[in-house]
C-alpha cells in the first residue's frame, strides 16, 4: 500500500492494481470546462457571423448580398442561453466526474476495511 507506482507505472500496470483514474480526474475536469467555454464562444461567434447566402437582385439585374445576422439571438445568447446552458453542463460534468471519485474512493474504503480486518483477526488467532 505505502509504495504506490509513479503515474506511468501505474497506466502500463497490466494488473490494475494502481488506478490513473483518480489521478487524472481533476485535469480532465479543467479540460471539460475549458472546452465548455471554448463552445460557448464559438456558438456566439457563430451566431453573430452575418448570413452571406441571402442574396437578392436589384433592378440593375446585379445581385446584392444582404448580411443579416442575428443580432437578438446573439444577444440572448450572451446573456441567457448560454450562461445557463454553461452552468448546466457543468454542474452535470461535475456530478459525472465525483461519481467517478465516489466509485473509487468506496474501493478503497473496503480495500482498506479488508486488510484492518484480516490483522485484528490474524492478531486474534492463536498460532497452531
């Protein structure tokens, strides 16, 4: 138990004796957030990219592209869509990754109340 493996012993450990998960959760949680925000933006930019498909002739027969963009959208989405959508997603990325934790702390609980157990009873035993 005292020597635990550096963390590529423990990710090339064939016997999964030693968990990387519980080492790496808090990395993958910041990167989850990072690319949350990372779509947040790309949607608003997205959003508030004029439209170039639209476009009509005039009378000179030349064709005029109008820019429309959606401006209302946009601003909805800045201040109301995609904060609570954000805030959404993270509070789920988090519950998903402390169920992760969770499963792997209760692991080592046991693991932990088996060998407690297995010295009281070997202690209690009288040798043959």
């Amino acid at each position: 138990m005292g020597d635990r493996k550096g963390f590529l012993g423990a990710l090339f450990d064939l016997s999964f004796t030693e968990f990387v998960t519980t080492r790496v959760v808090k990395v993958l949680y910041v990167l989850t957030l990072v690319l949350l925000v990372i779509g947040y933006i790309a949607i608003a930019v997205v959003i508030f990219t004029p439209d170039e498909q639209a476009g009509t002739f005039n009378r000179a027969g030349q064709i005029v592209i109008e820019r429309e963009s959606n401006v209302g959208l946009g601003v909805l989405w800045l201040v109301l869509i995609g904060p609570l959508l954000l805030f959404l997603y993270t509070l789920l990325y988090r519950v998903f990754y402390e169920l992760i934790i969770v499963v792997f702390r209760i692991y080592e609980n046991t693991r932990d109340q088996l060998e407690l157990t297995r010295r009281a009873v070997e202690r209690d035993q009288p040798a043959p």
